[in-house]
C-alpha cells in the first residue's frame, strides 16, 4: 500500500532491515540519556532514513523505562468514566489512518502517526468521518461524561468544537466542548477521570489512566492490525 502524502514509500519500505537497526541504536542511546532531537539527526545520518523514517523514530521509541510507566496506565474501557479528550489530537490520528498515511503503535502501547497536519486541516469530509467514527465508539463505551478540548489558534477551531458538541448531543452523550489557547495545559491540569491524548509530554505530566481512543476506535471500526514497534530489539519483552 502506497502512503497518500510527503514521501511515496511503501509500509515495508518504511519499517526497513535499515530502519530496523537504526531504532536499535537509538533506542540503546536513549537508554543512555542522550538528547532526543541531536541524537534524531546523528542515527538518521548515519543509517540514511527518510524524513518520514526520522519522524517515526522520533515519535515511536521511548526508553524501556518510560514505555512501561505509560503501558501500566492505559485503560481498556472507559465505561462509567469522565474523559477528557485532546480533541485535535484524537481526531487527527484517526483522520490519517482514513488518508492512508503511516500509524503505527509505539513501544509505550499507544497508536501514533507522521500524518503531519500542522494545525491544517485538508480534508473536510474525512475529518468529520473520523470524529464520527469516534463518537460512535464512545456511545457504545457509555461513559459518564466527555470533555473535548481544542485547541483555539487552530483554523475553525470554533467549527469544529460546535460539531462534536452537536454530534454528542445527537448520540446521547453527557458532554462539554471548551476552545483553550493550549488544550495541553487544560489536559495537564487534570485531577479527575482519565484522559484522552498520545502526546507523552501530557500522559508524563499526570498520573490519570489514559485512553488510546484512536486505536479502540479504529480497532473496533475495522478490524484493523497496525505495525508494532514493540517487536522490535529489546522491545519484544514488552508485549501489549
């Protein structure tokens, strides 16, 4: 299957004998403390990777240590529960699953993607299908309440956070909808329920269950295997 934007490479292409290796050596210079961003540049240099390849690195692999602690805290099921949703961050990853773009699950357990959006969304239809995907999910959990989070300086932001209010409405769910400058901030300065999000930088900085509602989603919705970065060299022993 050939990826729809950047790069024309196929899924074996970008999870290479050459990535492969690469992913080891970072992650054994990772284990060591070193720096994320110039070690990025100095394993992609040396084993020649696409700037997809980095992007999946980068995005992919965590210390053993830190791909545990977030493991211990995913959450299956979210019956019962308030959720708060990273709602560009959610959404997005789903949208890039529709637009066949690289998604993959990450050594800490938790399904990411290289759609690189940049605060831009293209493609209207697919984006809404995919919050609709995500709702459609979330009705069938029945959680006791949603809070979606947008972020503000996104455009139609405003739009958006309309739709997905209107749409929880519609399908019977208790929920709220707030536009934030940073939608990190609000998520970080959580207390209660659990959250919604793949940025580690979030999950790192609470200690909530969190829940992987891209990957349940599109699980649930297709069926569907994603490529485990896990099995990967010392990785394997991690397991789901």
């Amino acid at each position: 299957m050939l990826y729809s934007t950047g790069e024309s490479v196929h899924r074996d292409d970008l999870f290479s004998a050459r990535f492969v290796s690469a992913s080891r050596d970072y992650v054994n210079f990772l284990e060591r403390g070193y720096a994320e961003k110039p070690l990025l540049k100095l394993v992609g240099d040396r084993h020649g990777l696409t700037r997809r390849q980095r992007h999946i690195l980068f995005r992919g692999f965590s210390t053993i240590q830190d791909s545990l602690r977030r493991r211990s805290r995913l959450s299956q099921t979210i019956a019962g529960s308030d959720i708060v949703m990273d709602g560009y961050n959610i959404i997005l990853t789903v949208l890039n699953h529709l637009l066949g773009n690289p998604v993959f699950i990450c050594t800490d357990g938790i399904l990411r993607d290289v759609g690189e959006n940049h605060g831009q969304i293209r493609d209207k239809g697919r984006f809404y299908r995919a919050m609709e995907l995500i709702i459609s999910w979330l009705t069938v959990q029945a959680p006791a309440s949603v809070l979606g989070v947008f972020d503000s300086p996104v455009s139609h932001s405003a739009e958006h956070a309309l739709a997905l209010q209107t749409r929880l409405r519609q399908h019977g769910i208790r929920g709220e909808i707030e536009l934030a400058r940073s939608a990190d901030y609000v998520i970080k300065h959580c207390r209660t329920g659990a959250i919604a999000t793949s940025d580690s930088v979030i999950i790192d900085a609470t200690t909530l269950p969190v829940v992987d509602i891209p990957r349940l989603t599109l699980e649930s919705a297709f069926s569907t295997t994603f490529p485990d970065l896990s099995l990967f060299s010392q990785f394997k022993t991690i397991g789901r």
